[in-house]
C-alpha cells in the first residue's frame, strides 16, 4: 500500500462524504479532510477557490489521492488509487 497523502473536501451533511471517510477508516488509511459548510467567511472562500483548482464544478467529495483526483464516492477506483 502506497504513504500517498489522501486530502478529501467533504460536506458534513454528505452520505457520500460520510462513507469515503468510512472507507478510508476501515481500511486504516490516514486521511485528512475540510467539511467546507462547517467553515465561514474567508477562509471557506480560500477552501472553495482550492477545490475549483481539483473540480471546476465544486462537487463533493472531492478526494485527492497523491496527484489523482476523484470526485464522487468511487470505491474502486479510490481503492486502486492508494494500491489496495
């Protein structure tokens, strides 16, 4: 299994956003995440102007494994991803 940092830009209301973060738990894959609604002001601005940079369309998950972005929940290609 490949030490690529895994970054997810989730929504905290977000089945979807729930169950990546699940996955990534049950398979002991250390991750870290924004819930962009829980953030205000300038810095959810900030944040929103990054994932753009990942996904033009803002759509969550945004997950960002290494340098491979995937939007949406994609079991299995989140799981080649990260070699598992």
């Amino acid at each position: 299994m490949s030490e690529q940092p895994v970054q997810i830009y989730s929504l905290s209301t977000c089945s979807h956003c729930k169950a990546i973060k699940k996955l990534l738990t049950e398979c002991t894959v250390h991750y870290d995440f924004v819930d962009v609604d829980l953030l205000e002001g300038e810095e959810r601005a900030a944040i929103l102007e990054d994932v753009k940079k990942f996904n033009p369309r803002c759509s969550f998950p945004t997950i960002i494994i290494g340098n491979e972005v995937i939007v949406g929940y994609k079991e299995n290609k989140i799981k080649e991803a990260l070699g598992l």
